[in-house]
C-alpha cells in the first residue's frame, strides 16, 4: 500500500524542544561570493529533499557527473519548515524547529557554497500538526498576509524559492476550518507577485494539491515544479503543467532499490519528463545509487567527493 512519505520524520521534528518563530526585522541579504557554477549539464532536472534534522544541506554538493563534471543535483530543498498556529491570535504563521533555524542563520556555510555551484537553494514548508495548513485560510488577507512571510524568509535569508507540501496539518485542530477552495489560490497567487523571480514548487499531495483553481483563477501555471510525493513509484502530478516541469518518478536514496531507481529514470527520459525528485540524501557515500539514475538520465556515472 502505497503511503505517504515522511510519516515517520515529523515526530520527530515535534520533539525538538529548542525551536524558533521568524522575527521580522530589516532584511539585507548577502549572497556571498559570486557564482561560478559547474559546467552545464544536458537531461532533466534532479531534485534532492535533505532532513535537516540530521544531515548537511552541503550533502547535495558532494555529487558530480564522471563525465563533464556538472551538478548531479540543481535543486536542493530544506526540509522542513512549518506553518503553525497561533491560539492567541488565530492565525497562521511560519515556523522554524531548531536545525531549520541553523541552516538558515549559517546560510554563508550551509547555502551559499551550494548557490555558487548553480545549485538553487528551496525551503519546503510542512503542516505541523496544529490545525494551520495552506488550504484554511479564513480569507484573502489572511492567505496573502502568510504568503509575505514566505516571501520575506526567502528574501532575508537568500533563499531560491519555497515548496509547499500540505501534510501533517491536522485541518480542524484548535478550532481551525476545514479546506476551503479559496486558500491556495490565494496563497500562491500572492507568493507568485511577491517573488516573480524564484521557484514555487509543490509538493503533490493534500488537500491543497487539489485545489489549484478558483473564481476562474487557475494557480497552475505559477508552479515551477510539481512531484510525485511517493516514493519508488511513478505517478503524473495531476497539475497543468508541461512535462518539463514535472516529476513522475520520486525515490528515496539508500531506500529504494537500485533496479527501481534506474527503471524510474529510464522512464522519466523516454516519456519525455523534465523532473527527477529524490528524497532523504544523508552524509554517506551514495554514489552507487546515484549513479543508478544519473546513467540513465545523464549517460554517466555520479562521483561523490566527501
């Protein structure tokens, strides 16, 4: 049976007693050195989901192609921030558990190196259990009010865009309503015009994944990517977008089978797909399942340099 894929990381995060709400003060951002990235690379793009919790966003930079030596991976996503709710003043707000708080805070040694590589840097953002999720927002300003708070993280920290996965909200929790058709929309209508320029992925699955139109607003096409969220399956994202902002194929690193991971590649190229999604890259040497899928989407091998 197919599940859901990070059940078994949020209690995890939940238990983390030392944790940080974002203070919003003046947002200067540095982004350190100028990029010098590695050389292009031609296939589609491959994603790595890394558990702050317990590995190094730098993990993700350590992967090169044997042959020309570009990036194995052009986008690297911290998982994972949250929305929260506020009892008090009932409203939703985002939410940072101690590492999440870590990474961002040392974005000069954890963020920039990657970004330098001509890795783009994305920030996920997760339910956490308290009633708050991207499709319950109350009304428009509630919606885009959440929305400046993503845009301002991405802004104050140097980030390359946001990712929204809607699990783990718990819809109803402390009084909260249910998913409405509206939220989304708003939402992402509002984080598209704050930030024109960077990467609004989704995550697919949750009550939002399915309510992207509304009003005769259909927020599809302000998606940069869209991804099959269960792992060692091919599934399309049921969103408007081509093929080359699409990942069928999803696959955890070390977990799913070599045979499977090269199977799901293979079929990303012949079906004409523009996405790889892997998930949960850690410290180790992975470089014989890298490679499993970078054969098939690049013609070489992955080579990882600790």
């Amino acid at each position: 049976m197919l599940t859901p894929v990070r059940s078994r990381v949020r209690m995890a995060a939940l238990a983390l007693s030392a944790v940080a709400a974002l203070a919003f003060g003046a947002t200067v951002t540095t982004t350190g050195a100028a990029a010098s990235p590695a050389p292009a690379k031609q296939g589609p793009t491959s994603v790595a989901y890394v558990e702050v919790n317990n590995n190094s966003m730098l993990n993700v930079g350590k992967y090169t192609l044997a042959n020309g030596g570009g990036n194995v991976f052009d986008v690297a996503v911290i998982f994972a921030a949250n929305i929260n709710y506020d009892t008090g003043t009932k409203a939703a707000h985002l939410y940072f558990n101690e590492n999440v708080q870590r990474v961002l805070d040392n974005a000069a040694t954890e963020i920039r190196p990657l970004q330098q590589k001509g890795i783009k840097v994305v920030l996920s953002v997760l339910g956490n259990h308290q009633g708050a999720g991207f499709a319950n927002f109350p009304s428009q300003q509630a919606a885009s009010a959440f929305a400046e708070q993503l845009s301002d993280t991405v802004a104050k920290y140097g980030l390359d865009g946001i990712d929204f996965d809607d699990e783990y909200a718990e819809y109803g929790n402390n009084g909260t309503g249910q998913p409405n058709d509206s939220s989304f929309v708003y939402l992402v209508t509002a984080l598209r015009a704050n930030m024109p320029g960077k990467i609004i992925s989704l995550y697919n699955i949750g009550p939002a994944a399915s309510r992207l139109s509304y009003g005769g607003v259909d927020v599809s096409s302000k998606f940069d990517y869209a991804w099959n969220p269960y792992y060692g399956t091919w599934q399309v994202p049921g969103i408007a977008l081509p093929k080359s902002k699409l990942s069928p194929a999803a696959v955890e690193i070390g977990r799913t089978s070599q045979s499977t991971v090269a199977d799901l590649a293979r079929r990303t190229v012949s079906e004409g797909y523009g996405v790889y999604l892997t998930y949960n890259l850690d410290g180790a040497d992975r470089s014989a399942d890298v490679s499993a899928f970078t054969r098939e989407l690049y013609g070489s091998d992955a080579v990882y340099t600790p």
